[in-house]
C-alpha cells in the first residue's frame, strides 16, 4: 500500500512518496513524469533530502475526494465524470508509453479541483505494490447516493466484477457497464454529461490501448529504449514509514492533586473521630460541624489546596463547545459535529466569504472526546496558536486556543 506524506512549500503543498532506492532518473518513465504536460497527472518532481529520494506531487488548490465527499453523497453526475476521468488517464498514459497499472487509486490520493471538478491522479514510476483500486471501488460503495437506485446497481455490479475479473475487467469492460447510466439520466444536461464518456472513445488513438496484452510488449519496448542509453539498475521499491505513535492518555496532575486532597481531609476525619471516642466527651457530639471541613466531589476545590468551603456555580460548562469571532460573537455550537469552514456554502457548514480563504479551508472535529483542527490543503494556511499546520494535520484543541485562518482569527472556547 503506498505510503504518502503531506509538506508545504513557500506557495505551494506537495503530497510526497519516499523511495527505498536512489531512482535512476534517466530511465524512461522517470523521464517522461519529470518532462510534464500529461493531461490528468499532477505535476511531479524527485527531490533529494539527506541522501534519501521523495517524488513530490503538486496538490495546491486540490481536495482528495475521501475529504470532499466524507459528508455528502456521490452523485449519478459524479460517477460518470470520475470513470470518464478514468479511462481519459490510462488512455493518456499509455499514449506516452506509461503503464497505467502505476495510477494511484486509493481516495486518500486522488484530488480533484474545486472549481473546475477535474480529477488529478498520481503516477509511481515502476510501481510494485497495490494501487489501491479496490479501496477506490469500496469508498465508492459505501459513499454512493442511496437514494438513485439505477446508480445503486450499477456501482454494486462494477464492484463484483472487479473482484472477480480484477484488473482485466478494468482493462475491457468496465467503461461500458458505467455507460449504461447514461441512457437512464433525465435532462439535456444529464445527456450531454452521459455523452462525454461517448466522446472520450472516439479520441483514443488506437483501440488496442485497451488490450493489456498488446500493451505490455508496448512497455517492454520503451524500456529497451531507454535501457540504450544507460545502465539497468534494480527497480526502486518504496519504503513503509513507521506509523506515528501517539502519546498515551495519562491521568493529569490537577487529578492526581485533587484524589490526594480527598484523602488527606479523609484521615483527619476519621482520627478526630476516634480522639473524641477514646476521651469520652460529654457534650453531644455535633456531626454537622465536624463534617463541615470534609469536601465532596462537587464542592472540592479543583486548583487550590486552601481549607473551607467552597462556591460552585451549578450552571457550569455544559460540554458544548464554540468558535467565536475575535469579538466575542459565536460563529458557531460544535455540539459534537464536524464542521468544514470555508467560503463556499456548498462544500462549507461555516461560510467564510473572504478571497484569502480557500473553498475547503479547515475543519473542527470530534474525536476521542476532544476537538480537533484539521487543515484541508489550504492556500493561505491554517495556524494554531500561531503555528502553521502541514496539508491535512490535525492539532488537538484547548479552551481558549486561537485557530487563525489566513488572516481570519477564531476562538475555540
């Protein structure tokens, strides 16, 4: 499974793959991605960091669909443009003499442009490990728009025959199962939209791009090209990185100061109890006032040591959390939801409309009972506390935390 990794630049934000192996960057494929123009492939680049190799992918401006569609469904529209998308791509890349068996699939590294709606796909030269189709087809499975039942079946159908045919039915049938869609959409719009996959066969160059038979002799003979000029080296592998470990949750020391409270006036209160047994007073004992000291759970005080009763205001904090505009104002009640800002209100449950923000900005979520901030490839940035967060880093949040947005200040209370 391919590893990747989020950076950021000075103006732009890369996805990047490590290689186990110094690439040799003049056989034919790394040739080809570093010479740019494909239609469809994000722009690529190799960069060297002490003595290892990363690819670098440029995903500035883009949102990967497993983040754009985490909330709403996948559209009868949607389906079409992405397999037209599809096929467009391996038919691109075999017309430069790629193997389009080394297009990354999974939904974490597809991206697709917000204001246009194209997709953008990576290319692993000399790719030796799943691409992560059959994630694609579960995400689209579990995502699609219940509510369209011709869709339902039809992505239900591309789902079986893939894991029976595997990448066969990929390389044969399954454009023309999708094609079916189109001849039940409604609307001139829907019909054009169905007819862009018609089109898109018409401007192949030759049909045997579709027989992965024809095309693996295709590959062989630009290895050997490029294998004239240079001396083989063994294909580069890419190198799982160790998962990051978290911290594990501890007890905090205001808690570990507070049960030593309860138990030091717990002692005093059982030996005044038994100093005043073993004398024999003889005025009656007045429990009232020899329990006064004694703190319970609600009435101890949580960040002083001091003896004596203490207020506490019974309408505390409900739990609910805010975010609230450098004046006070509430912008917005998490109440356990997600909550995407941006300055879009299709893709945005909170509206920002200013042009430093980007249509997908940030999110604020709920997880293992703490709040989150999330930066989602934004433009201009998303800080915390006045540090800037990498493409898709999350940072837990504290009461009080400061959460800027390009030059947009939010308080998380």
């Amino acid at each position: 499974m391919i590893v990747s990794e989020y950076v950021r630049g000075l103006k732009n934000n890369y996805v990047r793959i490590r290689e186990l192996a110094l690439p040799d960057e003049r056989k034919y494929q790394y040739c080809i991605m570093k010479r740019g123009g494909i239609t469809g492939l994000l722009p690529f680049e190799i960069r060297y960091i002490d003595s290892d190799a990363y690819m670098y992918y440029d995903i500035t401006s883009r949102q990967n669909i497993s983040t754009l569609y985490s909330k709403k469904p996948l559209d009868r529209n949607w389906v079409l443009s992405f397999f037209s998308s599809m096929k467009r791509i391996r038919n691109e890349a075999a017309r430069f003499l790629l193997d389009p068996s080394n297009l990354i699939w999974n939904p974490g590294n597809v991206y697709q442009d917000l204001k246009s709606g194209g997709f953008g796909y990576l290319y692993v030269p000399y790719l030796d490990e799943d691409n992560g189709f059959s994630e694609m087809v579960d995400f689209i499975v579990g995502h699609v728009d219940y509510a369209d039942e011709e869709l339902v079946k039809c992505v239900y159908t591309v789902a079986e025959q893939y894991k029976t045919g595997g990448d066969a039915y990929i390389d044969e049938k399954i454009y023309s199962d999708v094609e079916e869609l189109k001849d039940t959409l409604s609307g001139a719009k829907h019909k054009d939209m169905g007819a862009e996959i018609g089109e898109s066969e018409k401007e192949e160059t030759t049909p045997a791009l579709d027989r992965s038979k024809d095309m693996r002799a295709i590959y062989s003979c630009s290895e050997a090209i490029g294998d004239g000029f240079t001396d083989f080296w063994e294909r580069p592998t890419l190198l799982q990185p160790e998962e990051k470990r978290r911290d594990k949750a501890s007890v905090t020391e205001g808690d570990a100061k507070s049960g030593g409270i309860i138990s030091f006036f717990s002692r005093i209160r059982n030996k005044d109890r038994k100093l005043r047994k073993e004398y024999e007073f003889e005025s009656e004992e007045e429990p009232a006032v020899a329990e006064e000291m004694v703190y319970s759970d609600a009435e101890k005080p949580d960040d002083e040591d001091s003896e004596g009763t203490v207020f506490v205001d019974l309408s505390a904090d409900d739990g609910t959390r805010h975010l609230n505009a450098e004046d006070g104002s509430c912008l917005c009640s998490l109440n356990g939801e997600s909550v995407v800002i941006g300055k879009k209100g299709e893709d945005a449950d909170l509206v920002i409309d200013e042009k430093e923000i980007s249509r997908m900005h940030a999110r604020i979520f709920l997880k293992d009972s703490d709040y989150y901030v999330e930066d989602l490839n934004s433009t201009n940035g998303t800080f915390k506390n006045g540090v800037r967060l990498k493409p898709y880093e999350q940072k837990k949040l504290s009461k009080g935390d400061e959460i800027r947005l390009a030059t947009k200040k939010l308080i998380f209370t």
